[in-house]
C-alpha cells in the first residue's frame, strides 16, 4: 500500500494597505494584505491547516512585512490606519 502525503501553500488575498513607501524598493503604493495557509495533504487533498502567517507584500519588488492576525483582519475590513 503507498500512502502519499506532504504539504501545500495556499495564499489567500485579504485586501490592500493604504500607499506608502517601501523601505527596499522606495516606491509608494499600497501593499497587498495576504494569509499564507500551509496545510498537510493526504493523496494531494488538503486535510487540516497546520501553519497560518499574515504578510503584506509591495506590488513593485516583492518585499514582504509579517503582520499579527489583528492587523491584517484590520486591513481586510478596512479599519486599519
């Protein structure tokens, strides 16, 4: 019997931050909120999460920032500021 199982990333988009400037890029624009699930499979199905992190991420170069739960549910109900 073979049993296949590992892990897959799934990013979710929450919602955009308000314009500021990247601190590698320097550009001014409003970042990108996301949640990053890693979740373990089983026969390539996703079974249970078993690791969640929340960034922003600049739409120019990539650079990211980590952000607690609060704050990125803040940005995707827009009452961050």
């Amino acid at each position: 019997m073979i049993v296949l199982f590992g892990n897959k990333r799934i990013v979710t988009p929450l919602g955009m931050t308000k314009p500021y400037t990247c601190g590698r890029c320097h550009n001014v624009n409003p970042w990108q909120v996301i949640k990053v699930s890693t979740w373990f499979t089983l026969f390539f199905i996703p079974v249970f999460p078993y690791s969640t992190h929340y960034y922003e991420k600049c739409p120019v170069c990539g650079g990211w920032n980590e952000l607690s739960k609060e704050e990125a549910m803040a940005y995707a109900a827009g009452t961050h500021q």
